[in-house]
C-alpha cells in the first residue's frame, strides 16, 4: 500500500483498512448514512406541532381567528395518522434496522487508533471516495506549501504565503467591520478565517495534491457570494455581446463554456460544415496558485468597466439568488455601482487569509480553491488577456489566424482546440501573462476534454462519455445507496439524469449501451429494482425522444439492451 514515489502511504483502496465493518461503511462514501428506526409516535408528535405553527403563522399573516382552521387541522392530522398507520404496516418498515456501525465500541476504538497515524479525506475528483495518506506526511505536504520548511524558504523566492505574526481574532474583526460599514451580513458563526487543507489527485501518476482553503463558512463568504453573483452576470454580459459580435463579424471573441453541451454543439456544426483536421487540448497548470494579484486586480477592473454604461447598465441589484442590471439605484439595500464592485473585488483579493493550526497566513500570490468567485475571477482574467489579443488581430486584419481559433473552448483552465493547426503552441506566449504556464497534451486525432472523449474518424469528430475516474486503481463510489436513510422514489431520478447525458455525449449505439449497460448493473447492485429502472428509461425515452432514436433502435430494443434482466 505504501506509494513507491512518495515513500508513504497514499491510497484510495479501502482494503488496507483491517476493521471490516468499518471498511464497508467507508464504501459508501461521505455522503451514505446508515437507516434510522423510525420513532412513529415522535414523528407524528412533530407533524401536529408543524400543523399547529403553520395554522397559527397563516392566520396572524391573514389577520382572522385562529378556530377558522380548526376542522382543517384535524382533518389533516386524522389522515396524516391514517398515513402513518398505513406505513407501519408495510413490511420494508418491519424489518429491524441493525445497529450502526459507528456505535460498535470495537469499531470507534479502531478508528481512533486510525487516526493517530493516518488522515481520512475525500479524493479529488472523486468526491464520494475516501483516500488514506500517512498524516506525517500529510502535514509535511501542508508546510511545503505554505512555505515553512527551511529548504523552501531558502529556495523559494516568490512566496504564495506570507507567515503572520497577527492573531486571527484581528484579521476577522477587521473583516466585520468591513461588512458591518456596507451593509453586509455577517452571522456569528462566520466570524472566523478558512483552515487549509489538501486532498490527493489520485488520477495523476504519481498522486499530487489539491490545496483548498476551507470557505463555506468564514468572514468573507457573504461578500464573496455577492461578488459570485456580480461576477457571473458581467460573464454573460460579455458572452452576449461577443455572440452578436460572432454574428455580425463571424469570428468567436468568448472560449469560455459552463459544461460540455456548448462543445458538443459545436462539433455537430463543425461536422456539418467539412473535415476536421487536427484535435489539441491545453492546460494551465496551476492556475489558482499562480496569478499575480496586480495584474488580477487589473484585469477584473477591465472587465468590469467594459459591462458597465450610463443607461440600463448602471447599477448592479441584487436579488435572493441572483442580480440583474438597473439604470437607478433606487432605495435597494444592496446596489453596487461599477466602482463599488471594483473596490470590493479589489478587497477581497487584498484579503485572502488561512490558518493552518494556530498560524495565520495570507496568500500574497493567486486565488484559493474553495472561495466562491474563484472560478468567475480565474475564468474572467483569461477572458481579458484573449478578448484583448483577438481583437489585436481582428484590427491588423489577420483574419486567417482568427478563424483558426473560432473553435476554441475553455472550461476556466482546460482549452480546447479544433481546427487550430497547433497555432496555440506559437502564439500561447503572446495571449497569456508570462506567469501562467499552458501545457499540451501533444495530441492531433484524439483527445479527452471534460467528460467527452473525441476522435476524428473519416474527417469528423466522433464523441463518446470520457471519465477519467474508470482509470483509478480502485472503484469509484457514485449514485444512491438505497439501503442507506434516503428516500427510494426520488433516488431513481439519477438513473434519467445520467441517460440524457449519456444521450448528448455518445454518438454510437455502442458506447451509449456500454456506458448505461454498466450504470444499470452498479445501481442494481446498490438496491434500484431493475423493473422500476426500465420504467424510468421507457419514460425518458418518450420525453427525449430526439435524443436516443438517433441510435435507430426501438424503444423495447434499446431496453432490451441497456437494462437486461440480470
């Protein structure tokens, strides 16, 4: 178990856990949770009380006396208690529920011993599967990276972390002064700075390591989610006039994509149009770590102002879960002008804190993974550094070179590129600050990019589902465990959900029938009836009907196909 690179352990494969009832409760991921008896009397204790506050609540909102609901809140209680009578005697609900694995002496025993020589985490990319790692080595990992081994200190000159000596009751009392003088909520339970900690990329050979700074739940978070939503409203903005600009002038100025769907229609259009010659994926390498906040915070600043106009674009309000442009300011709490969301980006980015322990640090150099704006920040200071090298060569007239990267795509730090004729590899140095470091993968015929594996067959791309995940040395824990404490009819909403992806992304009958062939088997196998499965893809068959009958098979035979009786 031991990793040969690393000379510790490192692994994602649960068997070197020797408590077995601990083992397979592992399995299941950090999302599973064993079932609970029910307590009949108690939950229908708590529904009444429910029933009670609801009736009370509407009537003082409706201002009418509370005995003009009587008889409803009794009819409502004798069903609920018919309903509850009804449950109890089904005999899923008869079974007795084992005792939990965690309340096993031997077991929490075991897993103390456990952790005093190893960390438990999450694996990168894989979210619902456990990774082991020697703590000793998960802590040295930690200092090199926040710069407190003597051998980096002596060696790096350009520090991503800078050691504190303040206590970070300050830093946070700075911080809520901050929120408190713009009128931004801060509740107690924020009051506090993120904590640093890595997870390993298991899909990597050797396995590295992923830094996130802990955020969900800190003295930023509030205005780093409203500048989430600022942020993602100045992208569309952008996507939207670079659309009419592709419109009028034929050439792409925005490489930025939310998911896989956007390169998927492309491709059908490049299909259409004539033969695809070559296929070229990028990748900036630590990209988070890497920016250098002058130039973020001049390039956001660009960004930003670019949006913002004197007519409908003047303001920016904020709603529940979204904002919009206004021309007014209004008496809205929260409106931001253009110089209001420059300084408070600008903040942020001069306020980026961790602890590791009892030290604090503040990263001098690039974004934390694990902020909210993160991605919009990272996505939006590309953004800036290409728009302005296209439009360089859309006013030297060099259309050639344009059309050449009309068929580029970036999910924040992957690039794609179709038709490029390996341009990128010459001109990635004029595009991109010296700071950044884009690598390829040498390819031409075939290449991943995000969950799609392309391949140019005959002068067009062909495109199956891709996931890098089925080439771990262990397997992937996903999907509802249906013996755990969660609801069964709602769980079977997954099957769907991955039968339209499987849809968009395969091409072939015979990769879609693999890929759905082996989700049918694994969700089987973690509780789904395989009837109550080929009722659901029936149904989406008829919903989507668009989308599977280009397979040219019948509904019964593609059901046959994906979901045999096992």
């Amino acid at each position: 178990m031991c990793d040969p690179h690393h000379g510790h352990i490192v692994t994602g494969d649960l068997e070197f856990i020797q408590c077995y009832p601990l083992r397979v409760l592992l399995t299941k991921g950090p999302s599973y949770r064993e079932a609970n008896e029910i307590k009949w009397n108690e939950t229908f204790y708590h529904i009444r009380k429910g029933i009670n506050n609801c009736a009370k609540e509407w009537c003082e909102k409706e201002k009418v006396d509370l005995r003009l609901l009587s008889e409803w809140k009794i009819c409502l209680k004798r069903e609920t208690f018919k309903k509850i009578n009804s449950l109890k005697k089904q005999k899923k609900h008869q079974k007795p529920v084992p005792k939990k694995t965690l309340d096993d002496e031997k077991v929490r025993e075991y897993l103390e011993s456990f952790h005093e020589k190893y960390v438990i985490t999450p694996t990168d990319k894989a979210g619902n599967n456990f990774s082991i790692i020697c703590k000793q080595f998960y802590m040295h990992c930690l200092l090199k990276e926040l710069d407190m081994l003597e051998s980096d200190v002596q060696r790096n000159s350009a520090k991503t972390y800078r050691c504190l000596k303040s206590k970070p009751t300050t830093i946070v009392n700075r911080h809520a002064l901050y929120m408190d003088k713009h009128n931004i909520g801060l509740d107690e339970s924020q009051k506090r700075l993120p904590f640093l900690y890595w997870i390993p990329k298991m899909h990597k050979n050797p396995s590295e390591q992923r830094y996130i700074a802990a955020s969900h739940s800190c003295s930023t978070k509030p205005l780093s989610k409203m500048i989430t939503l600022c942020l993602k409203l100045i992208q569309q903005t952008h996507s939207n006039h670079c659309k009419a600009i592709f419109k009028n002038s034929g050439f792409n100025r925005m490489w930025i994509v939310d998911n896989s769907i956007d390169v998927v229609e492309k491709i059908k259009e490049i299909n259409r149009k004539g033969p695809t010659r070559n296929i070229r994926t990028y990748d900036f390498s630590t990209l988070y770590t890497s920016i250098p906040h002058k130039k973020l915070k001049e390039q956001i600043a660009w960004v930003i102002s670019q949006c913002f106009n004197d007519d409908a674009r003047k303001f920016i309000r904020f709603g529940h879960a979204s904002a919009h442009w206004t021309s007014s300011k209004g008496k809205h709490k929260h409106c931001w002008s253009k110089d209001d969301l420059i300084k408070h980006t600008k903040w942020l980015i001069d306020n980026i804190f961790v602890v590791c322990g009892d030290s604090l640090f503040k990263q001098v150099i690039g974004i934390p993974m694990g902020t909210d704006c993160a991605p919009f920040l990272a996505n939006l200071f590309l953004f800036a550094y290409e728009w302005k090298w296209l439009t360089k060569k859309f006013k030297e007239k060099d259309f050639e070179c344009l059309e050449r990267f009309n068929a580029c795509f970036r999910y924040i730090d992957d690039l794609l590129c179709l038709n490029n004729d390996q341009l990128m590899d010459d001109v990635m140095t004029e595009i991109y600050p010296p700071e950044l470091s884009l690598t390829s993968d040498g390819a031409i015929y075939r290449a991943p990019y995000l969950d799609l594996d392309l391949e140019i067959r005959d002068g067009k791309i062909h495109t199956k589902l891709y996931d890098k995940r089925d080439a771990f040395g262990f397997e992937i824990v996903n999907y509802p465990d249906l013996s755990g404490n969660i609801p069964e009819k709602q769980s079977y909403g997954v099957f769907s959900s991955q039968i339209i992806r499987y849809g968009r992304c395969c091409m072939s009958a015979i990769d879609f029938v693999s890929r759905t062939k082996t989700l049918v088997r694994k969700l089987h196998e973690q509780g789904f009836k395989l009837a109550r499965l080929r009722f659901v893809f029936k149904k989406c068959y008829a919903v989507h009907f668009g989308l599977l009958t280009k397979y040219g098979e019948s509904l019964f035979d593609l059901c046959h196909l994906c979901c045999p009786i096992i």
